[in-house]
C-alpha cells in the first residue's frame, strides 16, 4: 500500500535536524519515498490530512519487558532485589503461556497508542510474544531470558525463537540471545549463552550494573563487575545490549565506548526501585552509546517513552546543576539515533528521510499543551505525553489511526488481562490456605 500524508509540519531528524513546515511524506509499501514539499507522480491509496500536527519518526523502546503487562502496579515501593525476589519471581510462576501473550498485547497496545513503533524485549514463553508481536504488526527484538534454572531447556527455547521467528514478518520480528544477568547466571551458563549467539550469530540483551548490590556482589564472587566480567568471557565480540548500566567504572566505560556496546537507561524504573541516577549527559558526552527504555510496567508503571524522555532530560539537569543538559534535540535524538543503532538498523530507522523505513507517528499540536507551539522540539520532550499520539505507521502500515486501533481488540485485551490477574491473585491465596 501507498500513502501520503498531507499539510504536515515534519520533524525529520536527518542531517539538519530539519523541521518541515505545510510539508508532504510519500511513503511507497514500507519506507519512504520523498519528503518535502513538492507532489510526486505516485499512486496511492490512503491520504492523511496532518494539518494542525506534527509527524516524527516513531519512538524505540530499547529495554522493556512486555510479557509483564498485568503486573502494573504490582510489588510497589521496594528495592530491586526484594521486587524481583519477594513479588515479582513468584507471581511469574503462576504464569501460563496464552497469559503472556494477552500481557505482551496489552503493552504493545500501550506502546502504540503511545508513540513506540519499535521495541527490545526480554522475557519467558516467547512464542507467544512473538504471536502477539505479529498480531499487534509492530517492530521488535524478542529474547528469551536465560537464567541458571534449566538452563539447557531455556537455551533449547531461544533457539527455537529465532528458528520459527527469526526475520519473519517482513523483517519485523528479530531474536537475540538474553542471559537475564550475571546474577542469575552462573559463569558456566553464561558461556552456554554465548555459545548460542556464536553460533546463530545474534546479538546479546541483557540487564548490566543496575544496582550497587550487583555490583558488589559480582566484584566478590568474580572479582570483576558485570560489565567487566562479561567482557572477559567475550561478550562484546556481539553486539551487546546492555540494559541499565546505572554504575560504570570508568574500566568500564571505556569497553563500551570501544565495543560500541549499546547502553540502555531506563530512569523511570531505576528510581522506582532506588537501584542509582546514571551520570546519563557525561556517559554521552564520553561517546558512549545509550538509548532510552522503559522497562516493563510493573517498575516504572507505563510504557510512555514521552514521559521516559522528559524524566531523563530533568534528571540530567537536575543532578547536575546544569540547565542545557540534555537539552530536547539531544534528548530526541538519544532515542531516535541510539535507539536504532541497538536496533542495528541506524541506516534505515529514527529518521523521516527517503529510503528509511516507514515507522512514523502523528502527534496533536493542536490542543492546549502545544499552545502556543513556539518550539516543536521543546514541546515534544517537556510538553507531550502518549496520550498526544493520533496515528502510528509501522513499516508503511497505518496501524493506530485518529487513536483507534486498526488490528487489535482493545476492549478483549484489557478484559483478558483483567481474568488473568484474578485467577494469579486466587492461585496465591490458596497456596497461602495451604501454607
């Protein structure tokens, strides 16, 4: 299908950071054909008047968790370890396979309705996440998580992703390779995931230096903090996604400036959980690669990469006493840019330019936190939030239009998760009887 989209300020992120006033996008099946001001001799088939809003490049989730949906607000007001270990690790116990699929939908449907075209995820029955992801028709890395529990099994189910889903979908749907952390791995199960990304060659997505107890407990065991110590055993030889990294060494920032590793901050859910503040405007000031994520929603407890992007802008300036930190073109551009290198498509992805692929979203500048709309860029980081996204376009397809969805059944998918969260709390107070 071919489309056009009219009467639209166009907030490119090329080159020149241009900005398009009463411009045109011509999109040909799934990437952009033109973009300016001028009609092209194209069929198409579907017209969008955009006056009165603004089109951008869609947003990238680089770390979330979207089997995780129904635990929103589940476990609040603890630490990392306590909310992995004394609410979330349980409750994931009482989960069925088609509860994580009807989860996955409910965050992909918050994610689109939102801004997010494309998104890094990690979790467990990933097949029907993969399903979800084809049906929610959005753009996403899938990893199965790995942990020392059954390693060889869940190793068996990586490799089965990305057998049946790797590729598929037009190129939508990618897999990689997920040790869930270095504590929750032993060494030797480490370099069994490794082993499955030499061989599939895959890139690795795992969580990193979220908080000072890992690392200290990683320096006693391994004498070696996480990222260090999955260095030494080769990880950066892949491409390495590396949620978090709230707390580098300066060893350490130096292997990911030279591995090109791909940090994700994720500020949101690391001040949920107290786990640290990464000095986010000097990691990016030393060339180290960092896009932003929100993790799932049970840590943060939406998945609206508008709110995520002012918190990191304020953040910044706040803990540095530094007003231009992170200023809106620099923030914008962490999550367009960076978020398609972890993609590993920075030459096709985050930019409104001709042959990029065609992940777009439409937002309102026409209500009242736009007016007046002095600045567009400023407006998107401090004044936006999801619920100013009309349309969203993934790879040339409308999929979210005048803020209804196109292909999913909301009204099912919220009454699915709700049945899905009695029958886990009921499950849990009957082992509590038993108990």
């Amino acid at each position: 299908m071919n489309l056009l989209i009219k009467n639209a300020t166009i907030l490119t992120n090329n080159k020149n950071f241009d900005v398009l006033e009463n411009a045109l996008v011509y999109i040909k099946e799934n990437r952009i054909f033109y973009v300016g001001k001028e009609e092209q001799n194209l069929k198409v088939s579907k017209i969008i008047d955009a006056k009165n809003n603004l089109v951008m490049p869609g947003l990238i989730n680089a770390h979330t968790h979207t089997g995780m949906g129904v635990f929103r607000n589940y476990g609040s007001d603890t630490n990392l370890e306590d909310w992995l270990y004394k609410y979330i690790f349980p409750i994931e116990d009482e989960l069925e396979p088609e509860d994580v699929y009807y989860s996955s939908l409910l965050s992909m449907a918050e994610m689109i309705s939102t801004g997010t075209t494309s998104f890094i995820d990690m979790y467990f029955f990933m097949d029907n996440t993969a399903r979800a992801l084809q049906k929610a028709k959005m753009r996403g890395i899938i990893t199965r998580g790995l942990n020392s529990n059954n390693i060889d099994q869940r190793l068996q189910e990586a490799e089965d992703l990305y057998n049946k889903w790797h590729n598929k979908e037009n190129g939508l749907i990618k897999t990689a390779v997920g040790p869930h952390s270095v504590y929750t791995n032993e060494k030797e199960d480490l370099l069994k995931a490794l082993k499955l990304a030499d061989k599939l060659d895959l890139a690795i997505n795992m969580h990193l230096n979220e908080s000072k107890t890992e690392i200290d407990n990683s320096i006693k065991k391994y004498k070696l903090p996480p990222l260090e110590f999955v260095h030494s055993l080769g990880f950066t030889k892949h491409h390495l996604i590396a949620a978090h990294c709230d707390w580098l060494s300066e060893k350490e920032k130096e292997i990911a400036k030279k591995y090109n590793v791909c940090v994700v901050h994720n500020p949101v859910s690391n001040l949920k959980l107290a786990s640290g503040i990464m000095p986010l405007a000097q990691n990016l000031d030393e060339g180290i690669c960092v896009s932003l994520g929100t993790d799932g929603v049970a840590s943060n407890n939406t998945l609206d990469m508008f709110e995520e992007m002012k918190f990191a802008s304020l953040l910044s300036k706040g803990t540095t006493y530094n007003p231009k930190a992170m200023d809106a073109k620099t923030t914008l551009k962490m999550v367009l840019d960076n978020g398609a290198k972890a993609m590993q498509l920075e030459n096709e992805l985050g930019k409104i330019q001709e042959g990029y692929l065609a992940d777009l979203i439409i937002i309102d500048l026409h209500n009242i936190t736009h007016t007046p709309n002095i600045d567009p860029v400023a407006s998107l980081i401090y004044s936006t939030n999801g619920s100013d996204v009309l349309t969203t376009i993934i790879d040339g397809k409308v999929i979210y239009e005048n803020k209804k969805f196109v292909y999913l059944d909301i009204k099912d998918i919220k009454q699915k998760c709700d049945e899905i969260m009695r029958k886990i709390f009921t499950k849990l107070e009957s082992k509590k009887i038993k108990n």
